[in-house]
C-alpha cells in the first residue's frame, strides 16, 4: 500500500470513496462525517473533485490517498478553513478510510504523512470531531492534537444529537 498525493486519475476510486458514506449511515448512524441532504450527483462529484485537484495543484489543499492495488481505501485532506488573511496559516483535517479496512493503520499512516506535507504551507490544523469517535479520538490523540473545546449537541442527524470536540495541533511538532 502507497501514501500519495490525490491525482486526476483517483477521480473514480475517490467519488466511490465519497459516496460511501451514505451507505454506511444505514448501519452506522453515528458516523461522524458530515452529509449532505441528498448524495452527491456525478457532476456533483467531478465538480468538487477538480476543485480539490486545483488545490493541489495551487498549493492551497493537501490530500493524500492510501492506495493499494488500484484502489482508494482512504484519504486525509487538508482545507484552508477560509478566504480570510487572519486564517491562512489553519488548515482543517477531514479523513475517511473504507470500513472494511479500517483499524489496520492505515489512518495513522494517511494523517502522519499529510501532517508532514503541511510544512511550508499551514502552521496549524484544526478538527472537530464527534464525541463518540473513539477510533478517530485515539488516533488524533496519538499523533499529538489537543482538545481545545466542547461543542454541546453540535452534529444533529435525525434525532440524534452528538457533542463535537474541537482539537488542534501544530504542524510544526515533534510527534
Ligand atoms: C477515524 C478513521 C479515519 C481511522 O482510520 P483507521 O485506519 O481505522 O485508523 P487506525 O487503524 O490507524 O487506528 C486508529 C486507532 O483507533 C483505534 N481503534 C480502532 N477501533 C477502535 C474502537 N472501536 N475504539 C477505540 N479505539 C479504536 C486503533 O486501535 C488505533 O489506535 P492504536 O494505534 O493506538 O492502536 C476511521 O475509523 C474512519 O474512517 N472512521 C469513519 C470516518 C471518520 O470518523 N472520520 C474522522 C472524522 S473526524
């Protein structure tokens, strides 16, 4: 299995990747990814796969893929948390690994090396994440972010509610 930079040939392993997550809200109702009303449309997909790509390629986005045989089986994405010149230096992690491949490391693996690809472009990274994300939890822990507030009820999905945490970390860390 590689870490890689996201290129133009991932475009369809990558929206299968993204579209699975409505999939799973059917037997996994506290995913903590956020969704939208309706799941992406092809066009949906492509649109926002080359804004990622134009990212990349600006400088601007980090996203890496773990790749293995082919296939797509996660991703750790890196975002400017906005346009402002008083946030450019944050960046705000998003990551998914496939469930059937989950808890074999490869989620430490994708964020280790998307840590170390933001040297030079972000000096910080912000998450939220909910509450009840033990494995993500674990994972963010381990590789050095720190809880930096508690977000009461903020991820409704249906009628349930979850706490989100937020956390952060330096890019610039020994861990
Ligand atoms: C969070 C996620 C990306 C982690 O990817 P992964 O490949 O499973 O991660 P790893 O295999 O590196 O394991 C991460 C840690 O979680 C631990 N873990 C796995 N299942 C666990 C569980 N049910 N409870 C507690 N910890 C658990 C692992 O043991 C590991 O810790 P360790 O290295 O100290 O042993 C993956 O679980 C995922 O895609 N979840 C759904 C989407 C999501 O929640 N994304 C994050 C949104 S903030």
């Amino acid at each position: 299995m590689e870490i890689r930079t996201l290129t133009w040939s991932d475009f369809e392993e990558w929206s299968s990747l993204q579209g699975s997550r409505y999939a799973e809200l059917g037997s996994n109702p506290e995913l903590g990814l956020y969704t939208e009303l309706q799941p992406p449309s092809p066009t949906d997909l492509a649109n926002y796969f080359a804004g990622v790509m134009a990212g990349i390629l600006e400088n601007r986005i980090v996203c890496n893929v773990a790749v293995d045989g082919g296939r797509v089986l996660g991703h750790a994405s890196i975002f400017p948390v906005g346009d402002h010149r008083e946030k450019r230096h944050i960046g705000s992690l998003g990551m998914v690994v496939r469930p059937e491949h989950r808890g074999r490391g490869i989620g430490r693996r994708l964020l280790s090396k998307t840590l170390e690809d933001c040297v030079g472009k972000y000096e910080i990274v912000e998450l939220t994440v909910t509450s009840t994300n033990a494995p993500a939890l674990r994972l963010y822990r381990a590789l050095g972010f720190v809880e930096r507030g508690h977000l009461p009820r903020s991820f409704k999905r249906g009628e349930l509610y979850l706490d989100e945490i937020i956390m952060s970390r330096p890019v610039a860390s020994s861990r």
